[in-house]
C-alpha cells in the first residue's frame, strides 16, 4: 500500500473503482472490498485467505477473537510463496479484543507474532468499552508511532457521543469505523457522523451474516436487481455497498462463493436501483451485541 501523505482528511473518504481501493484520513491506500474471517476454524481461515487472493482480493479481516490470525497468516504466506501477492500488496486488519484493553501494547506484540507479519496494516478496537477503550487507543498509537501499526480504527460504536467521548481523548483521528451494516441496518447516522474525522465506514455482516443472509438474498427488490444484471443477489448486495460508501468484507469458507463475491466490477447499480436499495432501511440489526 502506498506511503502515507502529510494531509489531514476531513469529509468522507472518495472510493476509487480503479484502484479498487479508498485513501484513509493516515494516509494509507486501504482496498474498498475483503473477505472476512469470523467463524472460520483454522483450515477454513488458512484456504479462504489463499483463496481470495487468488481470487484477487487483497484485503483480508481477522480478529485476536475468532482464534485464525495465525492461520490467516499461513494462508498468506502460502500466497507470498505461490508469488500470487507481495506482503506489501495484501491489506490486513485485525481487532484488539475488550479483555486485552487493559494490556494493549502486549496485545499488538502478540498480533503481530500470531500473523507472522512486522506490520499490521490497520488494528481497531473491537468493541466500545468506556471504561479503558481510551487506554487500548493510546497503545495502538504508540504503535503506530514504533512502525507496528500503520492506521488504527474502531468497532462497534453505535453512538455519536460514543464515538466523540474516545475521539476527543486521543491524537490519532479513527481512520474507520467498522460496524454491522446491510441493507435493512445502513447506518446512516453514524457515516453522517463521522465525515467529519475523515473516518470511513466498513460493514460488518454485510451479507446479513452466517444464518440470515436467505433473508436479504430473498428480498424481492435485490432478487430483482440480480435478476435484472444477470448476477446473485450476493454480488448486488456487494456492489451496493461499494457503490454506497462502505468498505465490503463479506466471508466466506466456499471458494466458489469467495471468487463470486469477488467478481463485482462489470456490473453497476443504476441511481434509481441505489435508491430502491436506500428505501429498504428497516434499523433492523441482525446481531444482538
Ligand atoms: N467487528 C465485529 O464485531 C464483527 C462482527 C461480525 C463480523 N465481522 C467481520 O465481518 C465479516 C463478515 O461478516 P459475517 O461473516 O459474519 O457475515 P456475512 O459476510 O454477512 O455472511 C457470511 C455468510 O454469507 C455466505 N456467503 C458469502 N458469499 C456468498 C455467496 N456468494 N453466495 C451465497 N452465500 C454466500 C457465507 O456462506 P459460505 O461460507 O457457505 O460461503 C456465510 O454463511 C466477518 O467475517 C468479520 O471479519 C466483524
């Protein structure tokens, strides 16, 4: 990814199709489209990493809680190996857990060590935890400062005020947010709310996640749209987020799924499809955390 430019960023980040990729408020390029790793076991986090940078993603989203980094890391290693992807051109997000809050600067340590990398392109706090997500910030900074980290964000702040009170306790502005979003839950309010800072949205179980996801695939209005582009209502629903603003991180353990989900850049949403797909906004989370 490129290196990081001295300008603040202030407005919602811009998405480039050509590039595939958005320039986050740190500086650094981050690509627009992932594949996620939440409930994949080991073999299942290791085959999905190889398989989606076959297929040509190059961003791939782990946590410290789901038990795969180092599995995420010996799928990319194999990539680097087979010299279908360079370190440098694979993206890798992961989570620091809200029991590790407390002992942040380990927790980096022991990221880094479980993938296998000397860098970890974006690190965020899982979850807002007031009682010392300030602190778990503040060792991702000094991170960021001893070249561990290159940009740092946040998960799971459903709240403006939420997302203020950490902001304004910290140096470094959340270069992304990260928080469930799909269509019946688009999160409008918080993107609003954050454009501000620079800080770009990504969607968490974007598909609807594990179990829900016949719920939007049936969804007249995006059966309708896939139906009417030739394509599943998977690569509709991906392509609205894109179109949308959000960065896209669906998962998958099926590597047909995975190259499908992948296979989103020769078709487009007209505006009156994107505004069908507005319409559909019920707030309607699908996890209950
Ligand atoms: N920050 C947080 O708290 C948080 C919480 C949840 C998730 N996340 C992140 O967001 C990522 C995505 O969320 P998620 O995995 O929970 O849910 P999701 O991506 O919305 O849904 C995953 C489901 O979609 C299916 N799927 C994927 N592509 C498909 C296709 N082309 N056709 C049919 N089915 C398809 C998968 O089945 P197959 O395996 O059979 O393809 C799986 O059942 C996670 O992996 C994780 O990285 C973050």
């Amino acid at each position: 990814m490129n290196e990081p430019g001295s300008e603040e960023a202030s407005g919602y980040p811009a998405f480039d199709f050509g590039s595939r990729t958005v320039k986050l408020n740190s500086g650094y390029d981050m690509p627009i489209l992932g594949l996620g790793m939440f409930s994949l076991t080991d073999s299942q986090a290791e085959n999905s990493t190889y398989w989606a940078l076959k297929a040509g993603f190059r961003l791939i989203d782990t946590a410290r809680i789901y038990g795969n980094e180092d599995a995420v890391g010996r799928g990319l290693r194999r990539a680097i190996e087979e010299g279908i992807v360079t370190r440098d051109e694979v993206f890798i997000t992961t989570k620091m857990w809200t029991s590790d809050f407390g002992n942040g600067d380990a927790a980096i340590d022991a990221s880094l060590e479980r993938l296998g990398v000397d860098y970890i392109d974006l690190m965020i706090l899982h979850h807002s935890q007031p009682r010392n997500d300030v602190d778990a910030y503040l060792a991702m900074e000094r991170a960021v400062e001893a070249g561990k980290l290159r940009s740092i964000g946040l998960s799971n702040y459903y709240d403006p005020e939420d997302f203020d009170r950490l902001v304004s306790a910290v140096s470094i502005k959340p270069a992304l947010l990260q928080n469930e979003t799909h269509p019946y839950h688009q999160s409008g309010l918080m993107k609003e709310h954050i454009a501000q800072y620079g800080t770009v949205l990504e969607s968490w179980f974007p598909l609807g996640g594990r179990g829900n996801t016949q719920t939007l695939f049936s969804d007249p209005v995006i059966s309708g749209i896939a139906g009417a582009h030739g394509v599943s209502s998977a690569q509709v629903i991906i392509r609205w987020h894109l179109q949308a603003g959000n960065i896209c991180i669906p998962s998958s353990s099926n590597e047909q799924h995975i190259k499908e989900d992948y296979d989103v850049w020769s078709f487009e949403l007209t505006e009156e499809e994107m505004a069908q797909m507005t319409a559909l906004e019920k707030d309607r989370r699908f996890a209950d955390y």
